[in-house]
C-alpha cells in the first residue's frame, strides 16, 4: 500500500507553521521512513485519530526537554514543578493547532476530516497497541528538539 503525499503535506505545512508562528522556530524536515505502525518512538507522544474522508492515526512524538521548552516558550514563568502538571495540556494543545491547520488545508482540497481529541502518553516504558497499518515516519528538527510525526491515514 502507499501511502499518498496529499495526505502528508498538509500535517508538514501545518507543523511548520505553527512552530514558526508560535514558537518562532523553524522546522527542518528529516528523512521519510516507512513503518508498519505509527508507534512513537520518544518520551512524550500525542495521539490523534483521523475520521472522515481520510481515516487513521496521527502520532506527533517528542523528548520531555522539547516539552520543557515548549512549555517555557508558550506559558512564560511556569516553574518545573507547575510544567510537569500542565505540559499534558500544552503539548495536546500544541498538537491540536497543528492538526486543526492540516484539516483546514485538506478542506480547501475538498477533503473533510475530523479528528479526535488528543489522548497524551508519557514515559519511556508505557505500551500501547495500535493497528498495523503502513505509515510514514518523518523527523522534524528545531532548536527545541526533535518532533517524531507517524501519520498512518487511508
């Protein structure tokens, strides 16, 4: 199965310009790997279901020092403590714009998607089953870190 560019675009645009605009990063894209899972691979992962015209599994993924920074950048003053209650909330957030621009880009193609909202898992020995389904792997580098975005749609 492959899996088609117009379905990926979109979620790249989308990242690169919610970190420009929000976090006033600039996103370099890694190379494309193919999977046979969205299964993240760093510490903190965001996981949004797609439904729709288009169907599957977004998973951005993320090192816990990226969240920090996110965190300090988007809620300035936050104390390591108050960051480790609230970066759930922040990250999700941060995951949200970035699919909420992707499915405005796909509608201005005609394609309507819905999403789920974002259930967030951290640690490094958690484990979660998803569907085996043929998926684009793509690292996004910035001088926050490294964001992991598995896309696995249909």
């Amino acid at each position: 199965m492959s899996i088609n560019a117009e379905y990926i675009n979109p979620f790249l645009e989308a990242a690169s310009v919610v970190f420009k605009s929000i976090l006033n990063v600039d996103l370099r894209r890694g190379k494309l790997i193919i999977k046979d899972t969205p299964l993240p691979s760093m510490d903190i992962a965001i996981i949004i279901g797609i439904t729709g015209g288009i169907t599957g599994e977004i998973v951005y993924s993320m090192s816990y020092p990226m969240v920090e920074k996110i965190a300090e950048v988007l809620i300035p003053g936050l104390s390591e403590e108050q960051i480790k209650h609230e970066y759930k909330d922040i990250v999700g957030e941060l995951a949200n714009m970035i699919t909420g621009n992707a499915m405005n880009l796909f509608a201005s193609t005609g394609k309507v998607i819905d999403i789920t909202t974002p259930t967030v898992i951290e640690g490094k020995n958690f484990s979660i089953t998803m569907i085996k389904q043929t998926t684009l792997g793509i690292t996004l580098y910035s001088p926050m870190g490294q964001l992991e975005m598995n896309i696995a749609l249909k």
